[in-house]
C-alpha cells in the first residue's frame, strides 16, 4: 500500500464543538471495551510517529474512559541485556493481551525498520528481514481473532520544533525531552525514508497503517479515535449482553422491584 505522508501536512483545525465530539468518542470506546469483555474478544492498539506528534495525547483520551483491570499501556523503550539477548520480537510476545483485554503500544516492533535501521542499531540484513518478521508475526495474531490498529501521527518539521521549544520551556514539560529527540531531528530525511518504506511493505489488507495528521492536536485526537473505533468496532459484536435471569430474579427480590 503507497502512503505518503506529504498528504497528511494540512493542519486542518476541528470544526465542532471538540469536547461534545471527544464524549461522544469515548463512550462509543467505552462500549467498545466493554463488548471485547464480554465477547472475549482482544485487540491491540499500536502507535508509531515523530517524537512530540501528540501519540501520548491521543493514548491519554483513548484510554480515559476505559476501565484499567482490561487494558494495558506499553510505553517501548530501548530493549534491555535481557531483551537484547533474544530475538527482536521476543519482548513484545511477553505483552501481548489476553482474552478481553486490550493492548495499547506506544511505539512497538516496527523500530526495527525504524529507528535500529536508521540509527545503525541493527545491521542492514536484519532489518531487512525484519519487514517478512513483523508481516508473519501481525498474521498469525489476526488470524487468530486478535484485532490489530496501526497508528501513524505525522506532523511536519515546522510543528514538531514548535513543541519541542515548548518542551524545553515549559518547566512541567522538560522531563518529556532528551537527546534522542535531537538526534532523531537531525535524520529526518532518512526517517522518511524508512517510513515510506515501511509503509509500502507492511500495510497490508488485514493489518493496513491508518495515517493522522497530527499538526492540529484537536483534529489529530477526534480522527485518530474515531479511526480507531471504527477499526476495534468491525471486529466484535456490539450487542450489549442479556441479563442472566436468575441474577434478575435475585436482584429485583432483593431491591423490591
């Protein structure tokens, strides 16, 4: 599939009334979540994106209404001696959700055509193979009733200097900001590349990367959400569950109904 991110740069502001929109969002997610409970049906949720594109926004409101004991967040980091010492796909296995649970990735498997390709992390036939991996490795998940969402927030160079100056200005704000977002600035061009790349070998029919213009953080958060619900409501039934009766005859005798 051919996505180029140069189409996802407008910056197109909400038109609406953006707080009626986000509730309205996440009840429909809190009904999703609910129905993947009682249908016991799994999903994961994973984002990929420009570092300050808004991923962790989008994550905060995705999740909001959720109910903790059902999903998880899993911020990626480096791998770890221990991570590092098996195969690259060895750390996410260990995170994958279980019946009626949802699994949210912020930044997952693909920086291995990412961020160890660009970055000299990982040698050129590694990488390489690692699109077929991460193909085989979403296959066998989908196949087997997991719900796979792939997430891309783009912004442009313009927009993510301007929140990386306000990371580094606003006091609450320095801890989310390092060395790595200056060293990842630097090799945009060759992000790009990677990215287009991966685009082109890994959005596939059952796993499709969907792309949000995150320019405008409003926008970004109603189209990501809404893109993401309509991806996570496709895959369960939504009918809410039938009251057992004799739960009912219990309750009505005991509250006098």
């Amino acid at each position: 599939m051919t996505i180029d991110l140069a189409d996802y740069e407008k910056g197109k502001t909400f038109d609406g009334n953006y707080d009626k929109a986000l509730a309205k969002l996440q009840k429909r997610l809190s009904h999703i979540q609910y129905a993947h409970i009682v249908h016991r049906r799994r999903a994961i949720v994973l984002f990929e994106g420009w570092d300050a594109a808004g991923k962790g926004g989008i994550i905060q409101r995705l999740t909001a209404e959720w109910d903790p004991r059902y999903f998880e967040v899993w911020p990626i980091a480096a791998p770890s001696p221990e991570e590092l010492a098996h195969h690259f796909l060895w750390r996410f296995w260990q995170r994958l959700p279980a019946q009626h649970n949802i699994a949210v990735f912020d930044r997952s498997w693909y920086g291995r055509v990412l961020v160890e390709r660009v970055e000299g992390f990982a040698r050129e036939a590694d990488w390489r193979r690692g699109y077929d991996e991460i193909n085989d490795f979403e296959a066998q998940h989908v196949t087997n009733g997991t719900t796979l969402v792939k997430v891309f927030v783009h912004v442009t160079q313009k927009t993510q200097d301007k929140r990386l100056r306000d990371r580094l200005e606003h006091p609450w704000k320095r801890w989310k900001t390092g060395l790595d977002d200056y060293r990842n600035r630097a090799k945009r061009p060759e992000y790009l590349d990677a990215m287009h790349e991966m685009f082109a070998k890994t959005s596939t029919e059952n796993a499709p990367w969907i792309v949000i213009d995150g320019n405008d953080k409003k926008a970004a958060r109603i189209a990501a959400l809404t893109a993401i619900a309509d991806a996570l409501e496709k895959q369960v039934p939504m009918e809410p569950p039938a009251l057992d009766p004799e739960v009912e005859k219990v309750a009505r005798k005991a509250l006098g109904l």
